[in-house]
C-alpha cells in the first residue's frame, strides 16, 4: 500500500513541476517557447502516469 501512495506523491510532485515550467517567465510577460511546452507537457504526461499507476496500485 505505500508503494501506491508514493506513485501519487511522485504524480503530485511532478504536477507541481509542470505547473513551475508552464508559469516560467509570464509575470515578465515573455511568451513560452516551444521547448518550454514540450517540457510542460512531458512533465504533465509523467505526472498523469504516476498517479494513475498509484491510484491503480491501490486498488
């Protein structure tokens, strides 16, 4: 069972990277790059399979 809670803490964690990297540099009102949306997306693709494994090792 903590193997499952440790998916969802590693899917949190990474959310919260992508969220970092999709936020980076829009108080100084630059525009994001293509490698800046990439790299959000990969995180978020990566976060989205850690907790659904984690969700799915709960259960």
């Amino acid at each position: 069972m903590t193997f499952g809670l440790v998916l969802l803490l590693l899917g949190g964690f990474l959310l919260g990277g992508t969220w970092s990297v999709w936020q980076a540099g829009q108080d100084d009102g630059e525009p994001r790059s293509a490698p800046q949306i990439a790299f959000a997306v990969v995180l978020l693709a990566a976060a989205l399979l850690a907790s659904a494994a984690g969700v799915l090792y709960l259960v």
